[in-house]
C-alpha cells in the first residue's frame, strides 16, 4: 500500500532522541499499575512461585511484541505507530477500526485509569470525596495535555526528567528490600515446578493479563517516529532497551512485596507499594511512596497524552478523521485540536467510569489488536517492497508465538470477565459501518 503524501502545512519537529525514546517507554510502562496490579495478580495466583512467572510471561510477552513493534517501525518510520502497521499490512479500514477502539476505549480509558489512581493517591495527603478525586483526575487530565499542546520538546523533557526521579525512588525500595531483615516478613518462598504447575492455566492467564496491564504502553513511542531523530535505529533501540529495564525494575518490586509482606497482606492491600515502604521505613516512607505513585503517574500521563494524537493525526491525513482534528499548530507544531478531543473524551470516562472496568476492557480489545498486528508481519514479509531496516530475531516461531500467547490472553479474558470483554467487542463492531463510510467517502 502506498504511503500517503504528507499534509502542506506546518510539520512536526523532530526533537525526541534515543535518550528521550528510550525514557518515553520506560515511563510510559512504569505508571502507577505496578503500585496496584501486584494485588490484583495475587488474587488469581496463589504461589509466590506462581505470581513471579505471571511477572516473568508478561514481561517475555511485552519483550516479543516490542521486538515486532521494531521491525515494523524501522520498515515505516511515519506517524501514528499501529495505526500505520495495521494500515500497510492490511488496508485503511481495519487500521481505522484500531483508531476507533483507542478513542473510545483502549487509549483514553489508559489515560482515564492513571489519573483515577493518580487521584487516589493525591488523597493521601488531602481528604477528598469520591467525587472530589473523579475532578481531581480530570484537572490532572487536562494539565498534562495543557504541557503537550505547547510542544514536544516541553512533553518530552517532563516525561525524561520523571522517569529518572521514579527510577531512583524503585531504586531506593529495592536497596530497602534487600536490607530489610525484619521479623513477621514475607512467606517462604518456594521456587518448586510444583508451586507453577499447581495453579489452573485460566488463573495464571488472568494473573498474565493483570501484568500486561502495568506493562502496558510499550508500543506508543512509534506514534510519535514523526518527531524523532532518525526513528528507524532509534526506535527499535528505545523499545529494546525500555522494555529490558521495566522487566528487571517490575520482577524484583514484586520480590521486594513478596519478601517483606506475607502473601494474604499483599492480596488485601490497595496500595501495596505505600504499605511495603511503610514496614521498611515508618510512616514517612509511605508518604514518599504516595509521593511517587503521584509522580509516577504524571510522568506515564506526559508519555501516553503525547502518544494518542499522533495516531489521530495520521487518521485525519488518511481521511478517516475530521481535517479539523488533523491540524498542526502554526507556532507549537503539535497536533493540538487532537490532544483537546483527547483530553476531554478521557475526561467523561473518569467521570462516568471505573478503575476495574476500565482495566478490563483495554485487555481485552488491546491484546486482540496485537495478535492482528504481528499477523501484519507475516503479510509484510511476502511483499518485495517490505524493506524493515530491523529484523526481529526467531522469526517466524517468536511472532507465532506471541499471536498464540495473545490470543489465549483474549480468549482468556473473555471468558472470565464477558460483561466487559463484550463491551469491547461492541465498541469494535460499531466502528465497523462507520469505517466502511469514512472509506468510501475517502474515495
């Protein structure tokens, strides 16, 4: 499929380097998810044995879609990262039916869950309603996007300047856990095939699927290749790079939890990170920990907030969008009217939603658009004119591999939670006669 021309106009600027990709990936996985999924996985999984592969499986299945996300981003360094693959692999259409479920569901409901827990944390410190805490996420929101409007460079340097203070702070609870040798700590622990093989393979899935979650993000830094300098090696390098430090940052927090707390204390706690510095620490370091959850939240909303309207900027110069929502600022060359849609869109869904509905859904439609993405490789590799300046390693047994995982993921999820597996599934297939008329129009 040919490319299509770019807009005359104003351009975007290219100011992200591998510095700041690479940060953009590290802080736009590490958000506030791995201060609260730990919970969550503990609940499906009840081996610390067992918890630590869920880590580990997620983390080798972020790995592997990265790696794809390389190839194809080296092959079509534009603007608007899966959008783009999807739209060379297969056609406009299914690439539009990607835009369509980030808008309503997937990316905007990312946004809206970060500033919902952003907001919970907030009240830590001041007592806040729960109404209260819905608008305190919407101002967060909107002042996130506000940074965004003004510039790239200004988004980025926030995001840079955040992943290191939130990598310092791991750091700290890390060197904590290590020298904690207090008494009433963590379980045994138990590294036996038994402990692995004991929990059901639906569970552990589940327990996968909630670790995908706070992995979550790792594809978004090829929406902005437009912006970056020299996107084909630099790209692939960034993901590469990012998703190596994540795993190793994600798997040894969760040993620290599991090694101060007993595993019943981690189940139950809401904010798991907060409790752990608390035992470490006092109640001092629970504050700081708050502190970071906030922290952390804002550096993977500058990250996230930044990513989403390029992709809707590559939709409108297809036109699949309104022109309008394509435009490009004349002073700040940012897609600006996008990022405005954006931000209030994610606003109405932290007003009208949930954390847990909202998790539950971005699995679900996510993961299946993944699946649809590396199938796009094995397309790709047909064509003389596919020329990826990268190419990812174990092809073709690691993208089967990660189709295979992807897909139990789905199904997964949809048979333990089909309220909102087929919420997704509805908002996908509304979206399906809208893009046969954007198309058709088109032409």
């Amino acid at each position: 499929m040919s490319t299509p021309s770019p807009a005359v106009g104003p351009q975007l600027t290219r100011a992200i380097g591998l510095t700041q990709a690479t940060a953009m990936v590290v802080g736009t996985i590490i958000g506030t998810s791995i201060f609260v999924q730990p919970s969550e996985i503990t609940r499906e999984v009840p081996t610390i044995a067992g918890i630590l592969m869920a880590w580990t499986l997620a983390g080798a299945l972020t790995f592997l879609g990265a790696l794809v996300c390389a190839e194809l981003a080296s092959a079509f360094p534009q603007t608007g990262g899966v959008y783009v693959f999807l739209r060379e692999a297969f056609s406009t259409r299914v690439a539009f039916m990607w835009g369509w479920a980030n808008f309503w569901s997937i990316h905007s409901g990312i946004i809206a869950a970060i500033a919902m827990v952003c907001a919970r944390y907030l009240a830590f410190f001041v007592e806040l309603t729960s109404f209260q805490e819905k608008l305190a996420a919407a101002g967060v929101i909107a002042g996130i996007s506000a940074i965004n409007y003004v510039g790239v460079r200004a988004g980025t340097t926030v995001q840079t300047a955040i992943t290191g203070a939130k990598l310092a702070a791991i750091a700290a609870l890390l060197i904590g856990g290590v020298a904690y040798s207090g008494a009433g700590g963590g379980d045994a622990w138990t590294f036996t095939l038994a402990d692995v093989t004991a929990v059901p393979l639906g569970r552990l899935l589940l327990g996968v699927g909630a670790g995908l979650f706070a992995f979550g993000g790792w594809h978004m830094v090829t929406y902005t290749a437009g912006e970056t300098t020299d996107p084909v090696r630099t790209l692939p390098k960034a993901l590469t790079i990012g998703v190596v430090v994540v795993t190793g940052c994600y798997i040894a927090l969760n040993a620290v939890y599991l090694y101060v707390l007993p595993l019943e204390a981690v189940r139950r706690s809401p904010r798991i990170a907060a409790d752990v510095a608390q035992v470490l620490v006092g109640q001092g370091g629970a504050s700081a920990v708050s502190a970071l959850v906030v922290v952390s939240a804002i550096g993977a909303l500058t990250g996230i907030v930044l990513a989403g309207p390029r992709m809707y900027l590559s939709m409108a110069q297809d036109g699949v969008m309104l022109p309008w929502a394509g435009a490009i600022h004349p002073v700040y060359r940012t897609p600006h009217r996008a990022i405005v849609l954006q931000a209030v869109w994610s606003s109405v869904l932290v007003l009208t939603g949930s954390y847990p509905a909202l998790f539950g859904r971005v699995i679900y439609m996510e993961w299946f658009f993944f699946a649809l993405m590396t199938a796009g490789v094995f397309v790709l590799r047909q064509r003389a004119s596919y020329q990826p300046a990268y190419r990812m390693w174990a092809y073709p047994v690691a993208p089967l591999l990660f189709i295979l995982a992807s897909a139990a993921i789905v199904v997964n999820q949809l048979r333990s939670q089909p309220a909102e597996a087929l919420f997704g599934a509805a908002v996908v297939a509304t979206g399906w006669p809208v893009a046969l008329w954007v198309t058709r129009r088109r032409a």
